[in-house]
C-alpha cells in the first residue's frame, strides 16, 4: 500500500527517494522518511516537503547525496541537519536521529544521537511519529510505535506522554492546529493534559519567538479562524496580550480578506506574489489592540519586521487615511500620496476595515491608475538645467509627479516645460544655463 503510494510521486521525487534508498543500503546507514510527510502520504494529501531521519551522521549522508545529484545543500552542524533544494524547486530535510530529554518545564531539551525508536518518541503526536524505511528498491515497512494509523484513521490528535505539553508548550498550538486542518479532534486524556500545562502558565514561560512562529504557522492555514476560536476555547489568548479576546468581527474581517485577495489576484495577477495573504489577515486580526499595547506586543514575540511595519501601519494610518479618502472631492495626487507609501496588504485590510464604498472606489482608482507611475524627466534633467543638486530635486520632482498624475502634464515635453516653470519659481540655478 506505501509502495503504490510512494509511486504516485511526482517522477522526480520518487526518483530522489530511491536515490536515497540506494545510498542507504550502499552505505549501511538506515534511512526514514518519517514526520508530516508520511502523515500526509497516508491521509492522500499533497506534501511534498520530504524529511528524512538517518540513524547516523546526516549531514555527511545528505553531502554524498548533494555531489551526486548537483543539488544545493545548506548544513546546519550545531543541529546535525542538512536542507537539500532540488532544481526542480523542493526541499528536503535531513536529520540525524535524536534523544531529547526535558532538563526543565518549556526549555530546549537536551539532545543526544540515537535510533528511529528514539527520535519517533520525542514527537509531538501519534499521528507525527510515524516512519517508512526507504531501500533501493522503494520503501518498507511503516515504523508505528505509538499507534498513528489507527489515529489517523479515527481522527484523532494524541499526545505521546502526559508531560508533552510541558516539556513544550508550543505543542498545544500544533495539536489546535493539526485538529482544525483535518477535522479531527483533541483525544480526551490529551486534551486533560493540555489544560493542565495551561493551568500551570506554561504558555507564559516559553520562548515568545517559538509561540510567535506557530502563531504565524496558524496565520497560513486554510481557515486560520477556526484554529483561533479553538484555541480561545481551550487556553483564551490573554498569552498573546493581556485582555485580548476573541472578536466577534474577526469572521467578516477574514471572508471579506479572502475575497479582496482573490480581487487583486485576478485584476493584478502579476502582482499577485507582492501580497502575504497571512501578514493581511494578523493586520485585521491585531487591530483591535491599542496601538502601545500592539507595539509592545509585536516587540516582545520578535515578529519579523516587514510583518510588524505592515501591521502597526495599518493601526496607525488607517483612520487618518479612511477619513481623507471617503470625502468626495479629492484630488487624484491625494490619493497617491496618502496609498503610494502603503503596502497590498495594507491597502486591502484598510479596505476591509472601512465600510464607506467611496473608499474601495479610491483604492481602485489608485491601485489601476496611479500606483506606480513614473516621470519621464529625471535628476539628471534638473541638473541638465543648472539646478543645484540638493533636497529642492525631490521636491520639485513630487510636484511635477502630483501635476502628472492630476493631468495637469503628460508627455516628456510637457514635463520639462513644467520643470523650466518650477525651477524658475524656485530660483535655484547654478550657472545661466536655461531649459
Ligand atoms: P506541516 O504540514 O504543518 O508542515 P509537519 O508535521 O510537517 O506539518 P513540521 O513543523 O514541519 O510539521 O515538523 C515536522 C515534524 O517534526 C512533525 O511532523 C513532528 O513529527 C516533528 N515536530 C515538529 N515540531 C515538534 C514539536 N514542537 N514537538 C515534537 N515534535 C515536533
């Protein structure tokens, strides 16, 4: 059943796992697909993100690999991994197989070699700890001590052991997560120890940027909302910021995200991967905290800083930007120049948050007609004209762009006889030369 499955492959990955399983029996080194990857393998769902397990040295194991198949290799030796990117685009992991024991409650563990058995049982949950031993000839048995497959196959998130959550907190958001992708549930006694750790404020002592990083993980999931209200239930959110709640107006936030990201994807399409639908939605999502307390907060987890420009751009311009652009009568360089500073995703969350038509029918104006316009006249062409080079050049060079984009000029010539008035009014030339 694996091996008809592992056929499925796309050609070229399969041809890897046999690469690696040719490798593994040359060289007497045990290898495993295991992890996410053998889950998805069985639930039939698309993952082509590969993660192997040596039970040895796994940055030589994938090195050999690498020369052998002119693929790019990234080691990491304090963690004994290896990243392998193929020309084809994917990415696959290697791992020596691992022990880790917990020294203290939501620390890093203390990691030692070992076999398959070993790093199978430091996993977060049943249906994550299971492994396929990969052969030249294709793939054996399914390792699965911990039952996965039946749980997998009941829909169930099981933790390994009553100390899971402890041991690492940032398991309670995965077991959140893993439930609401696939419609499964928390398994009684795990959801028992989840509560517990809770209690206990585990959550309040483990590494932020760890929280922050399975935060933005949920951030991408199909249905990001269901993981949030899950995860209210379960633990609340005062652990992202204290007295933050759940909103009820975070459900039309993000449908009427989804459906202005799937807009600007179809009338933008070679725009399209200037937007991070993610970073649109933690925007909306963030909103409703007071600017100090989401600064703060955005500090504290370390979120990444084009993550936290956008979002407290976003607290902080909206109203000012809604306020100016809903009023009729505004003139087209206005609108430039209140947008052209903003990002997609700020633009399109502003277009979320307001309720005013006239405002979407501003971006629109704004996102197909000004954004991005260029002059024909540059810097050189002011000082072709004597100007003295200094801040007067960007001045003179917005206004000229503001007439631009009020109609006021149009072509090259247009714009250099404006130039020749401005540069007169500001009377700042250099020598006599004269446009
Ligand atoms: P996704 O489809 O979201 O990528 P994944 O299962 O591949 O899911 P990763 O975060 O890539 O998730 O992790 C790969 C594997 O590493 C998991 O399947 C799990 O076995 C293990 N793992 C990841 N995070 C933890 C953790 N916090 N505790 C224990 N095991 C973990």
């Amino acid at each position: 059943m694996l091996l008809k499955k592992i056929n499925e492959l796309p050609q070229s990955l399969l041809d890897f796992v046999l690469a690696v399983g040719r490798l593994s029996d040359l060289e007497k080194v045990p290898v495993y697909l295991v992890g996410g990857f053998v889950r998805d393998l069985m639930l039939e769902g698309k993952n082509f993100d590969m993660d192997f397990v040596v039970e040895g040295d796994a940055i030589l194991f994938a090195t050999q690999l690498a020369r052998t198949f002119s693929y790019k290799i990234l080691t990491h030796r304090r963690f004994g991994t290896a990243t392998l990117t193929g020309r084809e685009g994917f990415k696959v992991d290697f791992a020596s197989a691992r022990r880790e024991t917990y020294a203290a409650p939501a620390a890093l563990p203390n990691v030692t070699f070992g076999n398959i058995n070993d790093d199978l049982l430091r996993r977060d949950f049943t249906i994550n700890a299971m492994a396929i031993r990969v052969h030249a000839q294709g793939v054996g048995e399914l390792i699965d001590r911990a039952g996965g497959k039946k749980d997998l196959s009941e829909g169930i998130i099981r933790a390994l052991h009553d100390l899971s959550f402890i041991d690492d907190p940032t398991r309670i958001l995965r077991a959140v997560r893993f439930e609401q992708r696939f419609g499964f549930r928390i398994e009684k006694e795990t959801h028992t120890w989840i509560k517990r750790s809770v209690d206990d404020g585990v959550l309040c002592r483990v590494q932020k940027h760890r929280v922050r990083d399975e935060l933005v993980l949920m951030f991408k999931e199909k249905d990001p909302l269901k993981c949030f209200k899950r995860l209210h239930e379960i633990c609340g959110l005062s652990f992202i910021a204290p007295r933050f709640k759940f909103q009820n107006q975070w459900k039309a936030y993000f449908q009427a995200a989804s459906k202005r990201i799937s807009w600007f994807a179809e009338n933008f399409h070679y725009k399209k991967s200037h937007i991070e639908p993610h970073t649109m939605l933690m925007g909306l999502f963030f909103y409703c905290l007071p600017l100090g307390d989401l600064k703060k907060m955005m500090h504290s987890f370390a979120f990444h800083k084009h993550e936290t420009s956008r979002i407290i751009s976003l607290k902080s311009e909206f109203l000012k930007v809604h306020e100016e652009l809903r009023r009729k009568n505004v003139k087209a360089s206005r609108i430039y120049k209140l947008l052209e500073p903003l990002t997609y995703e700020v633009i399109l969350a502003m277009t979320v948050l307001s309720k005013n038509h006239l405002f979407f029918e501003r971006v629109k104006e704004f996102l197909f007609f000004y954004n991005g316009q260029r002059l024909h006249v540059k810097g050189e062409d002011l000082k072709a004209a004597g100007l003295t080079p200094g801040p007067m050049y960007k001045r003179i060079l917005n206004e000229l762009l503001s007439a631009k984009i009020d109609g006021e000029v149009n072509t090259r010539e247009e714009e250099l006889e404006f130039l020749k008035k401005m540069t007169h009014q500001h009377g700042c030339f250099k020598t006599t030369t004269v446009l």
